[in-house]
C-alpha cells in the first residue's frame, strides 16, 4: 500500500498538536483570565491557606478552559482537514496532512467523523492517542474508526490505471 510508505512521523504529528493547540489554549486562558475572573480566581487559589471552596472553584474554571480548548480545537481540525490545505497549520508547518483510506482529500463528513471520534482518544485517559505510538499504521483510535491517515505532505495518490484489455479472438 503506498500510503503504509508515506506515513508520518509520531514526533511530527505531537509537534503539529501542540503549534495548534497551544495558540488556542493561550486564547482562551486570555479571555477567562481577563474577562471571566480567572484572575481573582487564581489569586485566592494561591492565597486560600486551609480553604478548599478556591481550589474547587479553580479546578471548575481550569476544566472548563480544557474543555473549550479542545473543543475549538475540534472545530478547527474539521474545516482545516477537509480544506485544500488537508490539514491545519501545525500540520502543514510540519509537512504533513490527513487522507482518507483511499488516499484522497477527506470531505467534510469524513473530516467531522475523524475529529468528533477524537473525543473517544481523549476521555479515555488520552489512551486513544496514545496509541498511535505502538500502532504500525500509526494511527489513533479516531483514524482507525474513520479509516484516515497521517502522511507526508508530498504523498500524491497515484492514479489507478484501467487497462482494457481486447479478450475477444477472431
């Protein structure tokens, strides 16, 4: 199979992640630090001695700016993968993107069920995507469910030809 040959690299798909996600987390630390009290929050957190109302209400917060994390992160993965790009800036900026079995663009069905699949890896203690580490194909459990890859930008499905072949004998 010439994706098998093409796929990419674990430590260039992480490094992707993270160009991604950490400009989105930082957006929205922003926004509940400056316009949700983040701020006082974790400043009776860190002053709240024998208190634990300060730090339930900083674990609630800090959950709760995980979660919108990810959750935009989803979003973005979706139109970015089924865009022409095939993948998302830190994707692109690592030289990979994201095909589908047959080595082809994913449309935005595909690109939908891909990414909502990636909530599956990530309840399950990260484990969905700590997979892709000991998998042969490389793939996460949202891959593996989607029939998606990871590959190396320069991967161009090769075209499959259709000889015709003339059985009749005269």
């Amino acid at each position: 199979m010439e994706i098998q040959n093409n796929l990419a690299d674990r430590g260039k798909r992480f490094v992707a992640y993270l160009i991604d996600i950490l400009p989105i987390t930082l957006i929205v630390f922003g926004v509940f630090y400056f316009f949700m009290g983040f701020d006082e929050t974790l400043r009776n957190y860190f002053d709240r001695g024998d208190s634990v109302e300060p730090r339930i209400k900083y674990l609630n917060q800090r959950r709760w700016i995980r979660d919108l994390s990810f959750l935009i992160w989803i979003i973005y993965c979706i139109f970015m993968e089924s865009s022409e790009r095939q993948g998302t800036f830190g994707k692109s900026i690592m030289g990979i993107k994201v095909v589908d079995e047959n080595g082809d663009r994913l449309s935005i069905g595909k690109s939908i069920g891909r990414n909502t699949t990636k909530g599956l890896s990530y309840v399950v203690i990260l484990l969905g995507f700590i997979w892709i580490l000991f998998d042969k194909k490389r793939q996460g459990w949202h891959d593996k469910l989607n029939k998606t890859f990871v590959v190396n930008e320069n991967y161009v499905k090769k075209p499959v030809s259709h000889d015709v072949h003339d059985d009749h004998v005269e």
